[in-house]
C-alpha cells in the first residue's frame, strides 16, 4: 500500500512540476474533470502561445474483471492508476480541435486468481491439477511510462467559464505477466507445465499492447 501511495505521489509531483515550468509563460489557465476509459480525474492546461498548450492531468479507477486463459477462468482486480503529461497543437486557429501527443505514467495492474473448474481442477499446461490449495494467480502489468497520440478539442485559451474537452487516441505498452503457482502444485504437475501456462498467459495479454483512450470532460478557463 505504501508503494502504490509513493508512486500515485510521484505521478502528481510529475503533472505539477510540468505545469509549474510551463506556467511562468502563461496568460491563462485552466482545470477540468473528466472520465473514459482511463478512470475518472483531474487535469489543468496552460497556453504555450496561440497554436501550442499543455495539459497535466490525474486519473483512477478499479473494478473487478474475469478473463479465460487455456480452459482457465481468472477472477481478478483491474486497477488503473495514472498522471499523463501532453503537449497540445492547434492546426487551425478558429477551431479548438487539436492534435496531442504525450505520455501515461502509470501504475496500472490486473491482479487474477484461477478458479476451479467443475471437476475441481486446475489447468496447468497440458496437466489437470487438483485445487488442493490455494489458487494460481498472475499479475499483469504495463510499462511504467507509455507514449500516447491521439486528437482531441478543448484546451484552447478563449474565454473565461465553462468549456468542454475531448480525447480520443491511443496508448503504446507491452504487458508483462507474472504467474504464481504455489509449491503443493509441484506434486502434480511440472515446472515445463507451469512454464507452459505462464507463456500462454503472456500469448493472450501481448494482444492489448495497444490501449484505446476516450476521455469527455467539463473544464473551467480563469
């Protein structure tokens, strides 16, 4: 718990820092909320000159999720943790449309359990083993820091009050997979086996390098 605090700590030191440099050349400035599949959280944006800016932003959420492995169900945790730093261009002046690229510095996991299936067993690799103890599990997790693309509107100094902001674009990370299978299962089954799982773990989640990003948020210019 502690580790997850320093890094959630460390992620908004990031985002304020950034702003901070940025902001000695500001006119304006600007917070928001928002929410997607990123989590829901909080941003500030600065002004760079008429056709560049910057945003900062916070965001979280958690919510139970199942996957299927190899004829293995895994009940688990999906916790998405994360600051993002981006830089805004607006191609066309009369427009708040804009292009942004960037970056996630995350803390995001998939924390699973095998479930038993309804012989009681588990699969690992080729063998069925009997859930005599406690269950194999496998954590996934993404690189620490992630390059995003994406187009958006909003974030471009006009007015004072409200305004809207959009995102749409994606993230670049490969998983990484740890799987865990207490010492009892060595009785029944192999290392080549277990081997065998975590590879074919690591096969399903290499799938979802890429991480679609679409955010809708309320901000407010001062």
């Amino acid at each position: 718990m502690g580790q997850v605090k320093r890094q959630v700590k460390n992620a908004a030191l990031v985002a304020m820092a950034a702003l901070a440099v940025f902001g000695s050349t500001a006119h304006a400035q600007e917070i928001y909320v928002h929410g997607g599949t990123l989590g829901a959280g909080i941003g500030a944006a600065l002004p760079l000159n008429s056709w560049a800016g910057v945003h900062a932003e916070f965001e979280g959420l958690g919510f139970s999720h199942s996957v299927n492995v190899d004829q293995n169900k895994y009940d688990g945790h999906l916790k998405l943790l994360q600051g993002g730093l981006y830089l805004d261009v607006f191609p066309f002046q009369s427009s708040g449309f804009r292009l942004t690229a960037g970056a996630l510095i995350n803390d995001n996991e998939l924390s699973a359990h095998a479930v038993p299936n309804a012989d009681g067993n588990y699969k690992i690799g080729d063998d069925y083993v009997p859930a005599v103890g406690a269950a194999p599990s496998a954590t996934v997790t993404l690189p620490r820091v992630m390059p995003y693309v994406g187009i958006g509107y909003g974030h471009k100094p006009v007015s004072k009050g409200f305004g809207l902001t959009f995102d749409l674009g994606v993230a670049y990370g490969r998983p990484r997979t740890h799987y865990n299978v207490p010492a009892i299962y060595s009785m029944f089954t192999t290392q080549a086996n277990i081997d065998e799982q975590e590879q074919k773990i690591s096969n399903t989640v290499e799938r979802y390098k890429i991480y679609p990003v679409l955010q809708i948020g309320v901000t407010y210019r001062f």
